[in-house]
C-alpha cells in the first residue's frame, strides 16, 4: 500500500 | 504594537484566498522583518509559510516581536470588504485581543474600519531544514494549476517525475490514465512563459492531488511557480510576492510500504 506520512515525519517541532 | 500599510491591498486579499482554504486558524508573526505566518493544515500533511517583509511595506512599525491568533476564514471575510484598489491598514498590539483593519480606497474619499477579534492558538513552529534539491522546475503558475485541475479529475493523487527529458505530471483512476510532460522551453516571449528544469539527478515522487490544487490557489499573486523536489523530502512549491517575499508549501510524498 501507500502511505501518507505527516510533514512532521520530515521537519522536527522546534 | 505593529502597524503596517499595504499601498497594494489587493496582495493581502490574494494571501487570505491562497491560504484560508488549507489552514483554519493560524498565528501571525510579527517582527522587525516583516509579518509572517507558519501553519500545517489540519491532517498535518501540508506546510503553508508567508514572509511579507517589512521592506515591502508603505510604512511598517513593529516594536517588538509578537503573534496574533487568526481565524483565516474570520480574516477573508473582512478582507474581502476590501476593494481591489483600496490601501490596507492593519494594527495590533502586543497582548490585545483584536486587530484593526482599515481600507482606504485611492481618492481617499471612503474609509472604513473593520475590527477582528484575535484568538489563542496553540501552534508548533517547525524547522525546515536547508536541503540541496534533485530538481527545481520553474514553470507558469496558470499552467501548473491547468495540470492539477485536469488531472484531479482523473485521480487523487500526482506522481511527478523529473529527468532529463522534463518533467512529468502522471495520475491514474478508474476511468484510465493520464501523462502530461512539460519540456524545457526557454524559447518563450516573455521570461514568465517560460518553463525552467534545473536537475541534479532524476527524482519521482508521489503527491495528493487535493493538496496541489489548494496550493495552486496562489496563482494570482505570481506568473511564475517554483518547484523544488528531492526523493524523500516534502515537495516545495514556491510563488514568489513581488517585492514583499513569498508563499511557500511544503507537502509531504505518499510513500509505498
């Protein structure tokens, strides 16, 4: 199947 | 307290129309280089960031740093009061709980002030880090919008490709399939009608359509998008503010098991 991650998978909470 | 004058108000009401349908409430940011804002839609699969500098602005005065909550819908609902023409006043103070908008039509002959009431919202800052990008592609915004819209009528989902033959707009659905290729072509009257691929290395990567067309919802503030791509990374697609700064997206790949 295919996923559909969040941005916050790629860009850390500051 | 921040107080900013917009000559060309029509830019903020076109900001509002490219945001408001992806981000209900958002913190503005408002410091010495300008007002911005940063906000993830609901799902938390797409980023929206806008820098207006304060360079950009007819007069701009901010004391100190500080945010204001918005309801993004709340906001375009008063601008849209607004005439196209008319200079765009906005003040706010540190701590307060509304914010001033006043138009301003050219003859000066109409005046109008609209107060919102702020709001708290608790938002997270992310950190978006510098990344050298396999492939930018910079292509007319009415034709990247053209593409989304049509292949949003086919499927849900974008696989664009990069190579060396241009890129690839693909989308498949249960009524077939669709591939449209855009080539370089530089050969154009006017710079802006031009489409630019600058590759490293060929990249794809698979997109939700739904996100793309909202992006495109900022067609009206540039000629020009810019699409930056790099396997594995959130796709940036990128319309710059003349004179003031920009509007960027950030949307995350779909990713196979």
């Amino acid at each position: 199947g295919i996923n559909q991650p969040t941005i916050t998978k790629f860009f850390a909470k500051l | 307290m921040l107080e900013l004058r917009l000559v060309q108000g029509s830019l903020l009401k076109k900001v509002l129309e490219s945001i408001k349908d992806l981000v209900n409430d958002a913190n503005f940011d408002c410091s010495a280089t300008g007002f911005s804002l940063q906000a993830m839609d609901s799902s938390h699969v797409a980023l929206v960031s806008l820098l207006l500098r304060s360079e950009g602005f007819e007069h701009y005065r901010c004391d100190k740093n500080f945010s204001m909550g918005m309801n993004l819908g709340n906001m375009s609902k008063m601008l849209k009061c607004a005439g196209n023409d008319d200079i765009i006043t906005i003040k706010g103070d540190d701590g307060g709980d509304t914010i001033t908008f006043m138009f301003e039509s050219p003859s000066q002959d109409k005046i109008a002030d609209f107060e919102m009431k702020l709001m708290d919202i608790d938002s997270e800052h992310l950190g978006i880090p510098e990344a050298e990008y396999h492939a930018i592609v910079r292509m007319p915004s009415a034709e990247f919008a053209r593409i989304c819209k049509d292949l949003s009528s086919i499927g849900d989902t974008v696989i664009i490709s990069v190579t060396k033959e241009g890129v690839k707009f693909s989308t498949k659905g249960d009524i077939g399939t669709a591939n449209i290729v855009c080539r370089q072509n530089t050969t154009v009257d006017k710079p802006e009608e031009a489409t630019i691929i600058e590759m490293q290395e060929p990249v794809s990567l698979t997109f939700a359509l739904r996100y793309m067309n909202s992006f495109t919802k900022a067609s009206p503030l540039s000629n020009t998008v810019t699409i930056s791509l790099s396997s594995e990374l959130p796709v940036v697609v990128e319309y710059k503010i003349a004179e003031m700064g920009y509007i960027r997206y950030y949307l995350a790949p779909k990713i196979e098991d």
